[in-house]
C-alpha cells in the first residue's frame, strides 16, 4: 500500500461508505401504516403528532410541544407569541443558516447581527451585550453544529436587558447543557425535523416551552388563531394552518425511539476525533466548554490554519474527499453577506425602517475566517459510524498534513 496522496494517484485510506442517512427499518414502517390505514391524515383528527408533541416535550422537561410544519416556522411563531412589534430588534449570529435571520424579517422585526466565538463557533456573549439597543427585545443563541451556546450568559444578558431568549436548536436535538436538554433552557425552544436533522420525518419542526401563556399563543398562531374553547370559525389572531401532518409524525415517533443511542454514539466518536485532529500543527476542532454535557454533533467542526497546517483549505478538502473522506467548507461567506440582506429584498417587511439598514458594515471578522478560510464540516451521519470510521477520518487527515508540502505546491500551480 502506497503512502501517496489518492489525489495524486496512490491508494485512499478509505474505500467504503459512511453510515446512510436516514436510518429507518419495519418499526417506522409499521407507525406509517398505522397512521396511514387510520385514515387520520391530519393533526386534528389524528394522535400521532399528539404523541410527538407530548414524548418530545417531556424530553425536553417542558410542559408544552407544539409541532409545526418546519423549524423556520417555528422561530417565527414563537417570536410573534413572544409579542414582537414592527421594527423591534433581535439579535441573531453571522455564523448560521439563513431562517434565524430571515425568520426575523418575516416577523417584521430586524435582524441585528453579531458574530461568534472563533474557537465555539457559537454567538459572542461579549458582542450581543454591546449590540444592545432600546429597539432590542429578542436574542436568539444558535446550538450550533449541536453544541450549545453560553446560556448562563445570555441569560444573565436577558435578565439584565429584560429580553425574550428564542433558543435555535435546529442542529441540537439530544444536546445539553449543564444536564439541561438544549431548547428547554430559554423562554421558548425551536427545532427542525429537515431531511438533513438529527431527528427527521423530512419536513417538519416543534415549539417547546414550559410558558402557559406563550405555549398558549404558539398553538394559537399554528392553528389559525383558533384558542382553546372558541367555536371553530373564531380567529384571534394574524395565524395560519402551520400544523405538522399525521405521516410525519408518525414517523417522528419512531424515530425518537433511536435518538437517545445515536446521541450517544454521536457525541463518543466526536470526542474521540476531536482528541486525534487537536495534535495535529494548525486544527482546532471546534472547542467545548464544560458546561456543554451533550454535544449533538449534527455536524463535526473544525477549523485549518493554513499557515500552521502546511497546505490550504481548499487543497485540504479535495485531498480529504479523494481519500474517501466527505467533507466541505460549510457556509461560503457570512449570513449578512447573503444577497438579500445586501440588498434588503425583505418584500412587504420592515418598509419603514430599510433605508436606514446597511448590512454591508456589519463586522464579523471571525465568521469571516471560518467561512472564506478555515471551516471544515463532517456530516452528522459520518459521526454515527464506528471507532473505526472516526479513525480512519484521522489517519486521512494525518496521510493528507504528511503530504502537505506536495499538497501545497499543487494548489500554487493550480492558481
């Protein structure tokens, strides 16, 4: 066996494939007929997204579940039960999808961004404190890559500024933080159910919150404006039909019966690669606190200085994939740096207040590096394969850094 790169014609580390996403077998067959025969399609007829709603939030030590039809949704209506105004501000990371932000926006409110922590890779607690301003009511920590954010601090912050605290735990499914489970720790949590998620009936998402009055408004909101003792045709509130459908919660059900293993699994072999990577010169796989007791690992994250590594990122990642090794740079540039907050394309929203908005000074030099520069991402199913697998992602990135000069004198030629 040669000790030649694969890009540069020798044998790859790894021939065989990682764990398939998602994992299903007769037990989610068997929920989806039953739902199915039923002939209960609906979430009001039927008691399959009932059940998700309960299990889930019991999960979570929260009273109320409220399952919607994705986890952008989610965030929207819980900012609106929250009783956001037009223009009121919420901060959000520049290190994170589009729907933290532009769930903002379609609540009419305005995204007021701050960047991350360079080694968590979550939002900067220093920073959100300094974005404070009157027109500040929102704050929405991201747990990202499942790993979750500070939230002693953006309590306190909350606490101190008397703002509502949204926590995005898209990517936290089964992640906790001092034993709480993420999502259960601010006023309200918001979770994505996407093809891609930990926890997936492949569209789909759910509100948790131990708040009557805001789990109240939530459901209200996700049921157009109906409450609880009105007569069928009485609407209360701006709302919509955002119900999760009878199929997909079926298939939530017995997906949530895996969950709690895979977690596990997820979070030894992150462990475990996180130890190898770090003694290798210019990796720094993304830092955990104490306080995180469970890290999801929807995604394993790192970053590459290249300067200290040897080789480029974008070398690095073809080297990494010809070896048989699925990776990617992740985000290509920061959230305000997408073309509609550049432009503020926000159609009817915040009408009165765009002028003044400029997204293009927004300064968020280490979402920048990880973006342009340094960020790596291994896919969460990666990290459901074995002790094995993991190792044979290090010794591919140990091969890849033991080639680094030949690696770099190919990317100088490629320019």
């Amino acid at each position: 066996m040669t000790d030649t790169l694969a890009l540069l014609g020798g044998t790859p580390v790894r021939t065989r494939s990682f764990p398939a996403w998602p994992v299903f077998d007769a037990t989610d067959e068997a929920r989806l007929v039953a739902a199915l025969r039923s002939g209960k399609w609906g979430r009001l007829a039927g008691d399959q997204v009932a059940e998700f709603e309960q299990r889930f939030a019991a999960m979570h030590g929260c009273r109320h579940g409220i399952a919607v039809v994705n986890g952008t949704v989610s965030l929207r209506i819980a900012l609106m039960a929250a009783g956001l105004q037009a223009e009121d501000e919420v901060i959000v990371p520049t290190y994170t999808f589009l729907s933290t932000a532009t769930a903002v926006v379609e609540a009419n409110a305005v995204p007021v961004f701050v960047d991350v922590d360079l080694d968590t890779f979550n939002i900067d607690p220093a920073l959100v404190e300094a974005a404070i301003t009157p027109r500040t009511r929102a704050i929405i920590p991201v747990h990202f890559a499942g790993q979750p954010a500070d939230m002693a601090a953006m309590l306190a912050i909350a606490e101190r500024h008397g703002l509502f605290v949204l926590e995005d735990a898209a990517h936290a499914h089964g992640a906790s933080w001092r034993d709480r489970p993420a999502g259960s720790i601010g006023h309200v949590g918001s979770f994505s159910f996407q093809s891609s998620k930990n926890l997936t009936s492949g569209e789909g998402g759910i509100i948790v919150t131990n708040d009557e009055a805001l789990a109240a408004s939530c459901r209200s909101i996700h049921n157009c404006g109906r409450v609880e003792g009105g007569i069928w045709y009485e609407h209360h509130v701006i709302s919509a039909n955002y119900r999760l459908g009878e199929l997909q919660g079926a298939l939530l059900n017995s997906q949530l019966d895996r969950l709690e293993a895979q977690t596990t699994t997820r979070d030894a072999n992150g462990r475990h690669l996180a130890a190898r990577l770090a003694a290798l010169p210019g990796l720094h796989p993304q830092s955990r606190p104490a306080d995180v007791t469970t890290h999801s690992q929807h995604l394993f994250m790192l970053r590459l200085d290249a300067a200290a590594f040897g080789a480029p990122r974008a070398a690095v990642l073809d080297a990494l994939q010809a070896e048989g090794i699925p990776c990617s740079g992740g985000y290509g540039f920061p959230l305000p740096s997408q073309p509609l907050f550049r432009h503020k394309a926000f159609g009817p929203y915040l009408a009165h207040v765009r002028d003044r908005l400029d997204y293009t000074q927004v300064s968020c030099p280490n979402s920048e590096l990880i973006c342009r520069e340094q960020g790596i991402w291994f896919d969460q199913s990666m990290m459901l394969g074995s002790r094995a697998d993991m190792d044979d992602i290090a010794d591919a990135m140990e091969k890849v850094h033991r080639h680094r000069d030949a690696l770099a004198a190919r990317a100088l030629q490629a320019r």
